[in-house]
C-alpha cells in the first residue's frame, strides 16, 4: 500500500497564489501560465487545532517515512518522480510530500532552478536533472509541454509506471497530424514514445489550484474521483493507489485510447471540477464517480463537436 496520512484537515484552504484569471478559460494550463509562487518553509505547530493543507507544515498525521509494508503493488513504492515541476508538476509533489512520499523533481533549466520549491518542499524533496528523477520514482509523472514530449528520457523509464498528465493545445506545441486527426491520442503517443513503461493517463483534466483544494482522505464524504485511463491493469492499480494516497479516488475509464474522453474541451475536462467559480484559485468542487462517468459519457470527438 502507498503511504497514507491517517487524518486529513476536514478543509483544506491553501492561500491563493494566483490572481484569478480574467474571463472563463477553457485551457487551464494557459489560463494561468503563470507558475504558483513559492511559499516559505514553515515550522509545524506542535499539535495545532487545525492543520492547513501546505507542505511545509509537516503534519503530524503524516505516516512516518519510509514506512514499508508487507505485499500490494505500492510497498516499495516511496519515491515520486516528477518531469516537469511547473503548476501540475509542483502540486503534484505538494500533495505528494504531504502524503508521506519523497519526491525527485525535475525541469528542462536545471535542478539549481528549482531550489525554492525544493526549500518549500522540505527535506523528502529533491532537485534532479530529468534523467535522475527518472531514476529515482518509483512511478514518475511527466507533466511537461507536450510538445518537448520526445525528450522525456525512454531507458530510466523502463518497466516503469509512468503518469502522463499532459494535454495537447496546437498553439502551444504546434499541430500534431495523427491528434488533429484523432487517429492517435496524447497518452497513445507518450506510451509509444516509452514502449517498454506503462503509461497511465490522469491529473490531466484538472486545473491545477483545484487539484490542490479538492484532495481529500479517503472516506471523506467530499472526496473526489479522477479518471484514470491506461493499457496495463496493474499499473492502473498502482496509480489507483497513488492517487488514493494523494486524496482522491479513482475511476478507470478504460485503457489509453479511451483517453480522449477527458482530454481538452471535453464534457469531462477541467470544468468538471471548476464549478459556479470557474477558474478562481479558491474554487473547485467535488466530482463523484456517478458525474464523471455521466461527462466522460458525454465527451465527443473534436470531429463531431459543432
Ligand atoms: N496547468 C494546469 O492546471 C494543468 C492541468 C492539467 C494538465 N495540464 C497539462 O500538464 C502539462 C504541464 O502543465 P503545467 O501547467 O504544469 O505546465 P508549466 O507550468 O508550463 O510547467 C511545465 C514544466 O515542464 C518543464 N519541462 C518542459 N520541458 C521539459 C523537458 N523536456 N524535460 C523536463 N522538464 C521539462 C518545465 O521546465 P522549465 O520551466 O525549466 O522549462 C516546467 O517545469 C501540460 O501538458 C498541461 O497541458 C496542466
């Protein structure tokens, strides 16, 4: 089993990082290109009545690292490795660190570029070139531009699960034929890139302050699902596992061809979880397994979009 924190604040209110974007994006990752600013290392209260959401705050529900158990897919599994450490990538690692995880993050400038989050981060997180968070995760998130995909390292990725959270917007990473075609999809494209990992589709149809504000422990009544999608049912499990250690369910939606059912502009895309608020950072609103299987029921081809 992967690490799990045994008591989760009941609201998790991180400060807002962001301005809120002007008018109702439909792109998070553009909406808001801005990365969210680093936040100073704080001390942990001793015992505080309650607990905020940030990493820093070490809480004392976190298991204790490195806690290993016997048998399930997650015992060995404590490393988080992250390519790309920009608003998925560093929220992803947040929710990560809370969890009990170490992670590896990692970016295309250089792990001396990423010493604030890292600071932020505390002492489980560490900066790497790509290739040694490769190394390092246990499961690794590649969480980039999709169009730098081809540089994600193929060899330290071997045998492993992989998290694809990235999204194809033609004028961010140019037209793509077999996409604007629809005869492959994004995460198709990572897994054939990375022919000998398991590739596993998700966080990719969520904005990514949301992301934080909806985690939740497991059983809580406001708990949130996320569609995962991949060919390899164990490394599905494993995904199912992390996604549950980091505060949400999991919905299989099928293997990586059925991606394209929460992919961009789909009925199953990031308004899902925006709501009323839109885009504002302090928004965000549950999604139950009963609504995203109605909206990835929903989703429709580009091709047959008016
Ligand atoms: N923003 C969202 O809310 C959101 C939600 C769901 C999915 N997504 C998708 O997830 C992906 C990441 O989005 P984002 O918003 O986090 O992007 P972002 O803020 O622009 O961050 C991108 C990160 O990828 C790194 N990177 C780029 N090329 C790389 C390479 N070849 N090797 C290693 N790292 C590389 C960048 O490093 P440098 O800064 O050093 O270049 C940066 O750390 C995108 O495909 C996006 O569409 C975004």
């Amino acid at each position: 089993m992967v690490a799990r924190p045994r008591r989760w604040p009941k609201a998790v209110r991180p400060a807002p990082v962001t301005p809120p974007p002007t008018g109702p994006p439909t792109d998070p990752a553009h909406a808001l290109p801005t990365r969210p600013p680093t936040r100073p290392p704080t001390r942990p209260p001793p015992r505080p009545p309650t607990r905020r959401h940030g990493v820093g705050t070490a809480p004392a529900w976190r298991r204790p690292r490195n806690q290993r158990r016997p048998g399930g897919v997650g015992a060995s599994m404590t490393t988080i490795g992250l390519i790309g450490a920009g608003n998925i990538g560093s929220t992803v690692a947040r929710l990560a660190v809370r969890a009990g995880h170490d992670v590896v993050v990692s970016n295309s400038r250089g792990p001396e570029t990423l010493s604030d989050l890292v600071a932020e981060l505390g002492e489980h997180a560490r900066a790497a070139t790509a290739t040694e968070a490769a190394e390092a995760g246990d499961v690794v998130v590649v969480t980039i531009p999709l169009k730098n995909y081809r540089e994600v390292p193929v060899e330290p990725l071997r045998g492993k699960v992989v998290i694809d959270t990235n999204n194809y917007y033609p004028e961010r990473d140019g037209h793509i034929a077999e996409l604007d075609d629809e005869s492959t999809t994004t995460a198709e494209m990572l897994q054939a890139h990375l022919p000998e990992s398991q590739v596993v589709k998700t966080f990719n149809n969520i904005y990514f302050e949301h992301l934080l504000r909806l985690a939740r422990p497991s059983g809580d009544p406001e708990r949130s699902v996320l569609a995962i999608a991949g060919d390899d049912a164990a490394a599905k499990r494993t995904v199912t596992e992390v996604l549950d250690s980091l505060g949400y369910d999991a919905h299989d939606a099928g293997p990586l061809s059925e991606g394209w059912r929460f992919q961009r502009d789909t009925a199953a895309y990031a308004d899902l979880y925006a709501g009323e608020r839109g885009f504002d950072p302090e928004g965000g609103r549950r999604v139950d397994e009963a609504f995203l299987v109605q909206q990835l029921d929903a989703a429709k081809r580009y091709r047959d979009m008016a």
